[in-house]
C-alpha cells in the first residue's frame, strides 16, 4: 500500500488520504484531508464577514438579480419553502414541538394516497389526486397543538380553511412512524 507523508502534521498516511489534484491527472496533494480541513475552516473563520459584505454589496447592487435567483429556488424547491413557512408560522405561535420536515410531509402525504384527509370518498379532485394539499393540524397550533408529524395530516385548502381551529369534522388517524428523520430542535438563545 502506497503512504506519503504529510507536508504539515508530519505523519505518515496511506495515499487515499490525500485529495487528489483537480488539474494535474493522478497526483495527489502534500497535505492530507484533515490539514486540508483544518486550513480550509481557518480560512473560512477568517474571511467570512468579508464574504458576508461581499454577498451584501452584490444583493444590494444587483436586487432584480437576487430577487429572480430567489424566486428560481423557491420555485424548484416548493416543498422545502412550505415546510419553512410553516415552521415559521410555527415558531410565530410559539408551538412546543416544531420538527416537520418536507420529507416527512411528503411520507404523510403518500400514507393518504395524496387524498384529502377530510373530503368524502366521492370527491372528483381526490379520485383524480388533483388537490393542491396542505398541512393541517388535528390540534390547531392556536390550540395547543404541535407542528410534528403526530399532529399533520393533508388536507386540501377548502377543508383547511373551513375546519379553521376547530375539532377534525372526520375522524383522522394522524401518521405516527415515518421513515424521514425529523427536523433537529434548536434551542434558542434567550435575548436579552
């Protein structure tokens, strides 16, 4: 097995502990990956407010520029953007759990065979998984309720709206188990 030492830390290493050069084919570099880490976070401690002013100067000089990048993701990434706006609204009402992901809302979604959870079993737009659906809280968040899966169930926007925060007018089975791992709770400094 081919080792090389290392040009920094001075130990040696097998061969695939080093990266390889991106423009010279085969070589690999004097530093090993945990020094090339090591350097690269350096030098991002160092220069990130540089590059934050950097961002800051490009977006204020360029604000139709960034608002059509904006507008481009948010676009193609529609189900992340729904599941932020809703742990915002979330975070707004001060909600004890708050860990639905845009994974786990797609798993709900599937498990209801992308039905309204609420509508009759003769509804057209659900026969035709045509609803446009949308999170519904069994318990409204007004109410007490959680933003997890445990509490989520779909729902098209007519349903929603009308249930408003009151009691499901069907009995629904919330979906307890999914595979998508849940959004990892923060713990917010407190101001002061």
């Amino acid at each position: 097995m081919d080792t090389r030492v290392c040009r920094v830390c001075h130990i040696e290493k097998p061969i695939t502990e080093f990266y390889l050069h991106r423009k010279e084919n085969g070589t690999r570099a004097y530093k090993c990956k945990v020094c090339s880490l090591a350097d690269a976070s350096a030098w991002h401690q160092k220069n990130i407010d540089k590059a934050r002013a950097a961002c800051t100067k490009w977006r204020k000089n360029n604000p139709k520029a960034h608002y059509a990048a904006k507008r481009a993701w948010e676009k193609s990434h529609s189900a992340e953007v729904s599941a932020m706006d809703a742990r915002k609204r979330a975070r707004r009402r001060n909600v004890t759990i708050n860990d639905l992901t845009a994974e786990q809302f797609a798993e709900i979604c599937q498990a209801f065979d992308f039905r309204c959870a609420y509508c009759p079993p003769t509804c057209q737009l659900c026969r035709n998984k045509t609803h446009k659906l949308t999170q519904d809280h069994v318990t409204a968040t007004s109410k007490g309720g959680n933003h997890t899966l445990h509490n989520v169930v779909p729902a098209c926007a007519k349903c929603n709206a009308g249930k408003k925060d009151r009691m499901a007018p069907v009995p629904v089975q919330p979906l307890l188990l999914t595979l998508a791992s849940a959004k990892p709770l923060k713990r917010r400094k407190k101001r002061s």
